[in-house]
C-alpha cells in the first residue's frame, strides 16, 4: 500500500470516530430537550451514555492527537510527543532492536537454522545461472581493469620488481641450486650421457685420431705403428668412457661430484663470485629494462585477460564454468562439504553481526535523529493512525457505557 492509499484509509478512520462523536453529542443535545419535555426514564440513561461517550471521544481524541501534532494548535507541554522526542524515539528504538532482536540468544536458533550450501548448489547447477554468474564476474573485472591507472600499476610492478631484485643474491641461489642438484644425484645422468657421446665420438673420428698420432710421431716410425697406437687410444678411451657410462660407482663420477661440491661451494662463499653475479644482475636488470619489463607485463596481462574475459568461448571461462560445475556437485552431493561451508557461514554471520550490532542500533537512531520531526510524526501516523482511531472510537463506546453504569447505579442505589 503506497502513502497515498495510507493517507486516504487514515481519513477515513478519522471520518469515522470523528463521526461517532457528533452522532453523541447530537444524541446529548436532543436527549436534554426531550427530558424537559417528558420526564420518561429512557431519555435519562440515553442522555447519560451520550453524555458520558462524549467525554471519552475528547479525552481520546487528545490522547491521540497529541502523539503527532498539537492538539487545536495549542502548544500545551507533553503534546506532539513524536516531533519533540524524535531523538529519544531513534535511540531508545535502536537500543530495542539490538536489545531483542539482535542478542545472541535471539539470533542463535536462527543462524543455527541457515543451510545455505544445498541451495547454492542448486543454483549453480543450472547452467543459465553459470553463465550468469560468470558474465557478472567478467563485467566487474573488466570494469576495474579499465578503471585502473596503467601508469600507477606499472609503478607498483616496478617497485616490487626492485625490491625483489635487490634482495636478491644469484650467487646463493645458483649455489644452492647445483648443490640441491647434487644431492639428489640429478648430475649423474648428465655424466652418463656426456660419457656416452664421448664414447661414440671417440669411435666415430678413429681417423682423425690416427692422422693426429701421425702428424705428432716421428718420420721414421712406420705407419702400422702409428695406426696400432692411433687404434689403442680409440679403444682405451671408449671403453674407459663406457666403463663411466654404466658403472655408478666409477671413481671419475665421485671425483666429478666432489670438484662440483667444491664448485658450488665456491660460488657461494667467495666474493669473487658473488661480485661477478651481481654485475651480470646490474647488467641484465638496470632501471630502463624493469620498467619496460614492468610496463610489458602489464600490458600483456591486460590485453590478455580482457580477450579472455570479452571471449564468451575463451579458455578462462570455459575453466570457470568448470570449475564451477564441480563445485555445484559438490555442494549438493558431498555432506562433509555441505557441514564445513555451512559451519563456516554460520560462524562468519554470527560474529559478523554481534560485531556490528551496535552499528544496527546506530544507523536506526541516526536515521530516525535526521529525519525531520514534522516527517518522522506523519510517517508514523500513516502507519499506526489508523489503529488508533478505533482507541477514539472505544474510547467513545466505553465511555457512554461507564456514564450509563453510574447513572443507573446512582438512580438505584443512592
């Protein structure tokens, strides 16, 4: 119901005992005329009720009328209570509302009751509201990328980027990184596979081995000579590099592994190292490189997520609604999922509302406080107006009956 049918209902409630009231006094006046004409008894208790209701109907009336204005525009103290108090009224109605309404034990049975999980889940299964949800999502992430000021997140990127940068030592982590190597032994499979391709290399350049021994012996060796000791280190380095390839225990493996301890060692203990590394780092990462680095970065995220967003067949939400669709299965099929959302809920409303119970109570008695009285006692009586007309009209009625009963009693008894 808008204001304007509350306005016409409040009028016509007003109408009503406004109209009870004349009905009694019209009552009154004719009843005092007939009773100097004619004495009978009737016209003495109807006079009476008339009489008596007429005094309730005003008594009433002002009880009434001075909750929202003053009555006959008198200014009598303790009238137009609702415009005077307004302030009272905002914050003793707040103090109410988060006294029982807002307690723990009020609210408790009622965040006890929430199940919210199976209904989310429910929800989501519906593809139409995936693709929903998922638009909404990519409207408000798009609308913040577009909002945004590159210069400030290209700023922000470089910034951090600095900061990670100086912090960082390449010395330690390229030492920790080989020793980490090495202690899982990942190096061992580097040394089978060099073993391997020097093993095979050596076999396939046996000429050039042979024609190296001959440039290198002297000219009155005989060429059998030559190929059979050309022939002996072909042979004696395959198999040496065959016997590393296979045998985990070669001793050219553990002395390998020790020079590269050693090495990593070295890398991250001696300054030499550490300045070397931290040039290549000043080199490689100089302000103008980490802001284009930065301003790059942005940019490809940027343009890249927003393709991805503004794409309705885009690998992003086709992931989403994915994901999205497991969690809706989830949600309705899986009870220990189901107890832990909903607990979690639970827990999250109940402290969030005793926590901001006394902004509730806060934000109704300011409300009601700003409100202008004039405004704050109309709309109350839109609401409530009506009620009390009938407080008017059994005042009226309970009136009469109370004069009647001490006429009649006064008449008998006395």
């Amino acid at each position: 119901m808008n204001d304007s049918e509350k306005k016409a209902q409040l009028r016509k409630y007003k109408m009503f005992a406004t109209g009870l009231f004349v009905l009694m006094a019209l009552i009154f006046v004719t009843t005092t005329i007939l009773a100097k004409e004619n004495p009978a008894h009737w016209i003495g208790y109807l006079k009476a009720f008339s009489e008596a209701a007429m005094v309730g109907a005003l008594a009433d009336w002002f009880a009434v009328t001075a909750l929202f204005n003053y009555p006959l525009g008198l200014k009598i103290p303790h009238t137009n209570l609702i415009e005077n108090s307004k302030e009272r009224i905002g914050d003793n109605l707040g103090n109410f509302v988060v006294d029982n309404f807002l307690s723990p034990q009020n609210i408790r049975p009622y965040i006890q009751k929430i199940k919210i999980s199976h209904f989310v889940g429910e929800w989501l299964s519906a593809s139409r509201n995936q693709e929903k949800l998922i638009k909404e999502v990519s409207n408000i992430v798009l609308d913040i990328l577009n909002k945004l000021d590159d210069t400030e997140v290209v700023n922000f990127i470089e910034k951090k980027a600095k900061e990670m940068t100086d912090d960082v030592k390449i010395n330690q982590i390229i030492g920790n990184g080989l020793e980490y190597i090495l202690d899982k032994n990942d190096h061992q499979r580097l040394i089978t596979n060099l073993s391997k391709q020097i093993k095979e290399y050596v076999l396939k350049n046996q000429q050039m081995v042979k024609e190296r021994v001959k440039s290198e012996s002297f000219f009155l060796v005989p060429r059998f000579v030559e190929d059979n000791i050309a022939d002996k280190i072909t042979i004696g380095l395959s198999k040496y590099f065959e016997e590393v390839e296979h045998d985990e225990n070669h001793s050219l493996r553990h002395e390998i592994s020790g020079k590269l301890y050693t090495f990593s060692n070295e890398i991250k203990t001696e300054n030499q190292w550490a300045e070397e590394f931290r040039n290549i780092k000043d080199d490689f990462l100089t302000s103008e490189k980490i802001t284009q680095y930065s301003t790059d970065i942005w940019n490809s995220i940027k343009q890249s997520l927003s393709k991805e967003l503004e794409d309705e067949t885009s690998a992003l939400k086709n992931y989403l609604q994915k994901n999205l669709t497991e969690l809706a299965k989830n949600l309705k099929t899986d009870e220990k999922f189901q107890n832990k959302i909903d607990h979690w809920v639970r827990v999250t409303a109940y402290k969030y509302i005793l926590k901001n119970t006394h902004q509730a109570g806060n934000l109704i008695s300011s409300t009601v406080g700003n409100w202008q009285g004039k405004e704050l006692s109309e709309k109350l009586e839109l609401e409530v107006g009506k009620d009390l007309q009938f407080i008017r009209v059994n005042g009226t009625l309970v009136g009469g009956l109370v004069g009647l009963i001490i006429y009649t009693v006064t008449n008998f008894f006395l």
